[in-house]
C-alpha cells in the first residue's frame, strides 16, 4: 500500500487534475530533457502555447464551474489532435502548451492549424451549451536557434501575444 501511496504522490506532482495534462513545472523538465536529446542527436523541437480566446467569457457568463468543463473537455480535444510522442501541458489559466519532437517549423505550424481547426470545429459543453473554441498560438521551434525551454516558452509567448494583438484564432510565429 505504501508503494501504491507513493505512485499516486508522485503522479499528482506531475499532473494537473483538472485537465489530466503535465503541470507546468513537470512539463518544463521534460522540455529540458527533450531538448538536450534534440541539441545531442540533431533533431528539432517544436513548442507551441495556446491560449484560449475569449475564455474569459465563458467564466463570466457561465460560471466556473462551466468553464472548468470546457477547458477538461479542449485538453481532451487537443490530446486527441496531438501525435503519441507529443507531450500536452497545462501552462495555468486558459493556456496549454504542446512540445513537439522531431518537429520543424512547416510541421509545427501545421499542427497549431489543425489544433485549432480541431477546437473550432467540435467545439466544447459550456453550461449546457456546446460552443466552438478559438484558439491563439504561439509557435517556436530549435530550427530558429537552439535554446533551453525557458527561452523557448518566452519566444513563443511573444508570438502568442503577436497573436492576440492580431485578433485571436491564429497561429504566429515566433521571430
């Protein structure tokens, strides 16, 4: 029982529970790692940060509770879009972030586009009310400088800013 008890401690340190998706702190590690086999075998990496649009609205006029059903429900939905050796992290709010290996930029964008395209059309139950998502994206990858995932995550935030200040529901590279 106390190996089970220390199994589930250590799965709970990793895991978001609302989402069932890495935390962030769980999720940067694994960047880190990734990248280091990345810069050591010569591949790229990917890193994409999305932001929910409007999410804000959905709190608002439905409640928490509605809204705390809609982000489960775009985490499982993004899951569903991403490849099996991706990894999906909730970075805190209405953002999640996806690390891609052997990714390059063309691929990258490519997988933002079919993210959202995937959100917008199935769409979330929001307060007994189905709803398309939008999505902004941040995209970065190592094939426009290796990095460490620090450096990464601020680039791509940049490029989710540019994104948001464009109007939402796109994909904007990081420069």
């Amino acid at each position: 029982q106390l190996h089970l008890a220390c199994n589930e401690i250590e799965r709970l340190s990793r895991i978001d529970e609302l989402t069932q998706t890495y935390n962030r702190r769980y999720f940067m590690e694994m960047a880190n790692r990734e990248l280091a086999l990345a810069d050591r075998h010569g591949y790229q990496v990917a890193l994409l940060l999305m932001d929910l649009d409007s999410f804000k609205d959905i709190n608002d006029q439905m409640g928490h509770l509605a809204g705390d059903q809609a982000l489960a429900e775009c985490a499982s939905l993004i899951k569903s879009t991403i490849r099996l050796g991706d990894v999906l992290g909730r970075f805190g709010g209405d953002e999640f972030l996806v690390l891609a290996p052997h990714t390059g930029l063309d691929s990258a964008v490519r997988l933002a586009d079919r993210i959202r395209k995937t959100m917008a059309d199935s769409g979330v139950v929001a307060g007994g009310r189905k709803m398309p998502v939008y999505l902004s994206v941040g995209v970065v990858t190592t094939e426009q400088g290796q990095a460490d995932a620090d450096e990464l995550l601020r680039r791509a935030d940049q490029a989710l800013y540019r994104a948001k200040e464009l109007g939402g529901d796109r994909t904007e590279l990081a420069a």
